[in-house]
C-alpha cells in the first residue's frame, strides 16, 4: 500500500483544517503568517523599531527581551535571527475574559487588584479550584494542532507561550488575529482584547504564488482618535496619541504590570502613589478600553475564575506565610513573581489605601512593630523601606 506524501507548503485546504483545528483545540481565533526575509522593508523597520525601543531603555529589567546573538543582533527583532529555518507562524488567541468586576469599578476598602489573567484555575471535585498558568493551558492546546499539522506536513515546528525568541503581538497583527491598540493590546473587533496567544514556528512556506493560498490580511486598525487607555493609565507608560497613525508603544519601566511582577527590588518612589491598589499587574488600560464593553464571556475547562483573587484583602495577602503562598499560588503566575514582591507590592497597596487600620502591619514590615504581627518579613530591606514609605503616606494624609 503505497503512503500519501506529505504537504510541504501551505494549501487552501490545509489552511481551512487550521481553522477547524484551533477551533477543537479551544481557540476563539487562529491566523497563519509567512516569515519575512529580514531584507524585506517591513521586516528591517520593525527590527529597527525593537533595536531603538531597547536601546532607549524601554525594556527595563527584562533582560531576556535584550539577548543578543553572537553578532549583537537583538534576537527578538526578527524571527530568523534565532530561527533561520522559520517560514510561516501560526496565531492562535483564547479568550480569557469572565463574569468578575473590574479594577476600575467600586471595591470594598483595604482590597488589592490581580490581574485577571491570573486568576485561572481548574474546578476540583469537592468544588475548589486548582491554580493553573495560561502557559500551560495553551501550550497543551498548541500541541494538539502541532501533532495533527506534523502528521500532514514534512516539517519542523516550535510552540511557544510567552517563552519565544519573538514578539507574539507582531505576528498576531500580520496573521490578521487583531489590530494592535494604544494599548499596545491585540484587539479583535469581535473579541475585545482579552486575549491570550499562542505561537507555533513553522518552516512550512505558503503556497505563493498560488492565489489560492495567501497570508492573512492584517486586521484594520480601529482605534481611531481614541486616547481612553493612555488617559487611563496612572503611570503615562503608554506613549501613543490621538492620531491614528501614531506608533503604538509602552515604556515598560513606567507599566504598573512590570512593576509589580517583573520589576526586582525597590520600586521606585515616585510611580508608588500611582500604582494605587495593583499588587499584581494590572488591567486598566483594556478596563477602559470600548472595545470591551461588547467583549464575549468565554469559559474554558483550566481557565476559571479563582474568585478568592478577585479584589482580595490586602489583610489577606499580607498574613500568608510562604507555605500558605505556595499553597495557594503553586503552579499559577504569582508563583514566578515570588511572596516576597507580593508582599512589596500589598505594603505599597496599604499605603495608597490611606488607612490607618494597616499601620501595626506595616509597623511590623519596618521592623518598629511588635514582631507578632506578621513581622518575620523585616528583615527583607525592600520591604521593609516599602513599609516606611507607605506608613508615613498614611500618617501623613491622616
């Protein structure tokens, strides 16, 4: 019995089976992309556009975003710089949004903000739910597309979930998955910006010049003259403008989400007041964003709502001692952030609340306090100088 050769490009066919198969796989939107040659106008601009943002600082404390090849060329300005053999991306996006508040809508006082993706977990028999990490939950679901385009197609392939040399935002605007906001979001007209990516590299060609197979027309930019996230964002991290045209960039040193979860040892002082009750990076720039508004509720099996997450006590997070935080976060985003920048984060969090109700804790954290109090952690300098900023902030707005 003679076997079926296997594709060696990308067909019209193979490229609807995409679109089944992300579907099956959980995905709300799938898109399919060639690689630029690095010589090509578009592909050396963007490199350029990458290469002047990290040169200017923008990337902060990320180093793995400013790794180098033996050239010095950025790795992340351009796919075939790590990957040579790369020629066509997949994009698939999931929908994360949930039936929860926003950080932008009334809380009870004394309560910090998680990011909501964050929040996800996986429903236990006995009714609890299991902390999960989107990196996991999606690279499972990218492997099943992978095995089936493998068991079709001769050729190499590489997931990635946030973990590749490339920037997944690029390729999910070219692969026509959604437009990049001022936000410097993926927003799809449909979906909002909710969205979660996942990549897989391919070094399968599109079928050109076959008119039957052509690359994914990039989504229309739809923000317009709209500025509500960068008016929004406390920091001014978000650099664009009302005009359309403006290019869509972050300083990242200045995002509250890298602050708090990327950012190591003390923030600095004069972001601190902004930062407000964010203990856990931080949604406002899409709370506000219209786009939103129309944004589906998506419910995915490893992606629930932890609803102990949503507007947590301040009170809570601060008494969790590091068994109870690797009990409780073990396996979901915090855990790569740590307690010990949690707890940074919730004593600036204090401070920003104005309440006086905090001070014994944050007494203890300056290591001035009765040490029963929660106060085995006023050895840790940056959190015990967070402390003393956000205990004189009370005492002086008091």
């Amino acid at each position: 019995m003679k076997l079926e050769a296997k594709l060696e490009t990308w067909t019209a066919e193979l490229r609807r089976w995409l679109g089944r198969s992300a579907r099956e796989a959980g995905f709300e939107a799938a898109g399919l992309v060639g690689v630029r040659d690095p010589q090509d106008p578009d592909a050396a601009q963007e490199a350029a556009r990458y290469t002047a943002w990290v040169e200017a600082g923008r990337a902060g404390e990320m180093e793995y975003l400013k790794r180098r090849d033996e050239a010095g060329t950025l790795i992340r300005s351009g796919l075939r710089v790590a990957m040579p053999w790369a020629r066509s991306v997949v994009v698939c996006a999931l929908n994360y949004n949930c039936e929860a508040p926003l950080s932008i809508d009334p809380a009870e006082a004394g309560t910090g903000w998680i990011a909501r993706y964050a929040w996800s977990g996986r429903a236990r028999d006995d009714g609890t739910a299991a902390a999960t990490d989107y990196h996991d939950e999606l690279l499972h679901r990218l492997r099943l597309i992978e095995a089936e385009l493998l068991a079709q197609t001769a050729c190499t392939t590489r997931c990635y979930v946030d973990t590749g040399p490339l920037v997944e935002r690029s390729l999910a605007a070219q692969a026509g998955v959604g437009w990049i906001g001022k936000n410097t979001c993926v927003l799809n007209q449909q979906l909002g910006s909710w969205l979660l990516l996942g990549i897989i590299v391919t070094s399968l060609p599109l079928d050109e010049p076959a008119t039957a197979m052509r690359a994914s027309i990039p989504a229309a930019d739809r923000c317009g003259t709209c500025t509500r996230c960068i008016d929004a964002c406390p920091t001014g991290a978000l650099l664009g403008s009302s005009d359309p045209a403006a290019p869509r960039e972050m300083d990242a040193t200045r995002c509250i989400a890298y602050l708090t979860i990327e950012k190591k040892g003390a923030i600095d002082p004069g972001l601190r007041a902004q930062m407000g009750r964010q203990v856990f990076g931080c949604d406002i720039c899409q709370d506000v964003c219209p786009w939103n508004r129309r944004a589906p509720i998506a419910s995915h099996a490893g992606m629930q709502p932890r609803l102990e997450l949503v507007n947590p006590a301040l009170e809570w997070l601060a008494a969790m001692d590091a068994r109870e935080f690797k009990l409780r976060f073990k396996g979901s985003p915090l855990e790569r952030t740590g307690r010990k920048r949690l707890l940074r984060n919730a004593a600036i969090a204090m401070g920003n609340s104005g309440d006086a109700r905090f001070l014994p804790q944050l007494d203890a954290w300056a290591g001035i306090g009765p040490s029963d109090v929660n106060g085995g952690d006023a050895t840790d300098p940056v959190l015990r100088e967070a402390a003393e900023w956000a205990r004189a902030r009370i005492l002086t707005r008091r």
